[in-house]
C-alpha cells in the first residue's frame, strides 16, 4: 500500500511524460566500477534479508529481552528488569504485534527491527547517486557498511545492535551531505540532533553518541552554531535521556531494578593495560571469515589502513571522523570490549572514513591514469527509476507473501528451532 500511494503521488505530479522521462549522469570509469559493486553488495544483503521473512526470533538476547520487553509493551505494561537498557526497539516489536493484533506470529516484528540496515544502506547509495562527484565516496561507505554489519552486528537476529548502527549511519550521512550546502538551515539542524536523540533511546552506547554528535556537528558547520545554541542544545538532550536514564536511576536507588554498568565492565575480564591491544585484536579476528587465507587478511589488512590514512588528505569532515572513530574504538576496547557486536557505534564513522580513504586513492593520478579515471560514461535511465522498482518489489513481495505462506512458514521454523533447541528448551 506505502509502494502503490507513492506511485500515485509522483504519477500525479508529473503525468505519464515525466515519468518516463530518462535521466543523465555521466560516471567515470573507477565511479561506475565501485557504484555498480555498491549496488550488486546491497542487494545481496537485501536477498538475504527477504530469506529471513518467515523466521523466528531465536538469538538469545532477542529472545529472551528485546522480544519479551516489546510483548509487554503491546500488552500496555511497562517491562521489568530492562537495566540500563531504552526501549525503543522493543516498542518497535510492539507496533509490529500491534499490526496483527497478537504476539504468536513473529516474523513481522522480526522483518520491522531488522529492516534498519537495508534501509540505511539504500540511503547511502541514493544520497551517493544525488551528490555527483562524490559518488564513491558513499559507493564505498555503503560496501564497507554492509560489511561490518554482516561480521559484526548479527543483522538478522532481532538484536538492537544493527539498528543502532543503522541510525547512527544515517545521522553521519547527513551530517556529510548537509555540508555540501553554504548553510546548514534550522530543520537540518533539528533533525541532526532528533536522530542524535535518537541514538541514545536505542542502547546505552547510543547515548555516547548523543553526547558527542553535538560537538562533532559544532566542528562541521562553526559559522552556523554559536556556543549558546550549542549549550541549549545539550540542555534539550540531557532532559529528553533524563526521561528514561534518569527514571532507570531512581529505579536503582529504590532497588525495583538493578544496574548492569559494573557486570559489562568487568565481562572483557582483562586488566585495562591489556584492552587496547586485545581489541585490535578481537577486531581483526572477527572482520574475516574463519578459515581466511592469512595472505588476503594482510592485504586486506594493508589496504584499509591505506584507504583509512589517505582520508586525512580528503576534506576537513573526514579528518574529523577519523578523530571520532579512533576514540570510540577506544572506548570500545575499554569498556565493551567482549563483544564486537558493541562496536555499532563505531562502525558508521570508520566506514565513512573508508569511503573518503577510497575516493582519495582512486583519485591520486599518480596511481591511476587520467584516461581511466576522467573518461566520462554516460548512463541513461527513467528520472524516477527508484520509486518505480520500489512499486514493482511492494506488489510483487504482497502476491508473493500470502497469509498462508507466512503462518507455513512460521510453522516450520518454529519446528525446526524446536528440534534444533531441545536441549535449551528443557
């Protein structure tokens, strides 16, 4: 219905002529090659996600937190013993069970939480198709994105963490594409610090973001923010937490709930010398597939830290992630170190500062030939080619998706789990 309402929207406003009227874009040969495999890579990812329609949730923190948390919510009640932990992602279960009106199907809340990445990927890669020469950049951003979230961030697991990084992702995104502009205008403004907000309401290491974006987005756009907004800035964001970290608190001191701060802390099991180290490490491990040639681990290693380094050459903003990046990866290694999946905050900007790291090797002419990377291509296409594919993949998805294929496969999968699962079961 969303695909078939905007068809009609743009059909009214341009009539039959505009929308098949063709666009034209003229691509080098480096920019055709990376947007082509940024498009081929996202739908994959797209293809896997369509597979997951009609499974379970059965990855444990899902399965015994995030979905629990959500049912609660769409029976009106206020979930116990969430910790520290917001619940945005949980009423985001709710609204799909409120959809249906029950909680026995799950696959729609399911498709709901993990829809975060296909959609933050695919505006990375519109935003690179609208902002011309840096179409690699995003190109790049977007395979390097997808990617992590693959290794990383268990994408199909109902965890909150692809979404924080998705959101996250999207907030880095606008802060780059904002900065195209000579001015950064009071809505744009606004709705950096609502997805900044944002971030904080979905994991507790979103609320490191809600505390540093602000400063990052003062670095990016100086002439536009004064030191007064920025402090009323910071006000709205501490009561808008407060309404949820602070009532946490309380709930502490009053012992109706208990903190997991200290217990996350002490999980690396490590002394804090060592955490460092032990982070790069646990980081390089889990970015490869196991049983990775150790050969295409180093040059693949050499690689990044080429694109990663060449993004200081870039432009003022890339410098700035780079900063942002190496500090959360700190962080990261310090404080939440026992699993990569609480790198979500930290991927969005390393991606980021890939993608400028790529366009600036690839740009180098001492490295490449003119001829190569200057050659224009031209592509011609419908203008609105991407609202039309979007109306194809909606109708097609309902013929496809019929209520008895969704509750068969509901079925099976719930049978499997419990044949695979006896053991936990019991």
């Amino acid at each position: 219905l969303f695909g078939l309402s905007s068809f009609v929207v743009i059909f009214k406003k341009n009539g039959v002529k505009k929308l098949l009227e063709t666009r034209i874009e003229r691509y080098s040969f480096v920019e055709l090659i990376i947007t082509t495999l940024s498009w081929l890579y996202f739908v994959y990812f797209l293809t896997r996600w369509i597979k997951s329609f009609g499974t379970i949730i059965y990855w444990w923190d899902a399965y015994s937190a995030w979905n629990p948390w959500g049912m609660s919510w769409y029976n009106n009640k206020i979930p116990s013993n969430t910790s520290q932990y917001p619940q945005m992602i949980p009423m985001v279960y709710a609204i799909g069970y409120k959809f249906i009106g029950n909680v026995t199907v799950q696959f729609f809340s399911k498709i709901m939480v993990t829809s975060f990445p296909v959609i933050a990927a695919f505006a990375s890669l519109i935003t690179g198709h609208s902002s011309g020469k840096n179409r690699t950049i995003y190109s790049a951003a977007t395979i390097a994105f997808l990617y992590c979230v693959n290794h990383f961030l268990i994408p199909l697991s109902g965890y909150a963490d692809a979404p924080l990084a998705s959101i996250v992702y999207l907030l880095v995104l606008a802060m780059t594409f904002f900065r195209n502009a000579e001015k950064l205008e009071d809505y744009q403004y606004n709705l950096l610090i609502f997805s900044t907000i944002l971030c904080g309401f979905i994991k507790p290491t979103g609320a490191i973001i809600s505390v540093i974006a602000p400063i990052i987005i003062k670095f990016l756009f100086t002439n536009n923010i004064s030191f007064n907004k920025l402090l009323r800035t910071y006000i709205v964001i501490g009561i808008t937490l407060f309404t949820w970290y602070g009532f946490k608190q309380i709930q502490f001191l009053m012992g109706e709930d208990h903190s997991v701060l200290n217990h996350i802390v002490s999980t690396v099991g490590i002394p804090f010398s060592e955490r460092i180290p032990n982070g790069i490490q646990l980081f390089w491990k889990d970015l490869f597939e196991n049983g990775t040639s150790i050969w295409i681990k180093f040059l693949s290693s050499i690689l990044v830290i080429v694109f990663s380094l060449r993004a200081f050459q870039k432009r003022f903003e890339s410098v700035v992630f780079v900063v942002v990046a190496a500090l959360l990866f700190v962080l990261w290694s310090l404080i939440t170190s026992y699993d990569t999946r609480n790198l979500a905050f930290f991927v969005p900007f390393a991606c980021l500062v890939f993608g400028y790291g790529v366009q600036s090797v690839f740009e180098s002419q001492k490295i490449f030939p003119r001829k190569i990377l200057i050659k224009p291509i031209t592509l011609k296409y419908p203008k609105h080619l991407f609202a039309i594919i979007f109306v194809i993949f909606a109708i097609v998805g309902e013929l496809y998706l019929t209520d008895e294929k969704i509750l068969s496969a509901q079925k099976e999968a719930v049978i499997r789990y419990n044949e695979t699962h006896s053991d936990q079961i019991k």
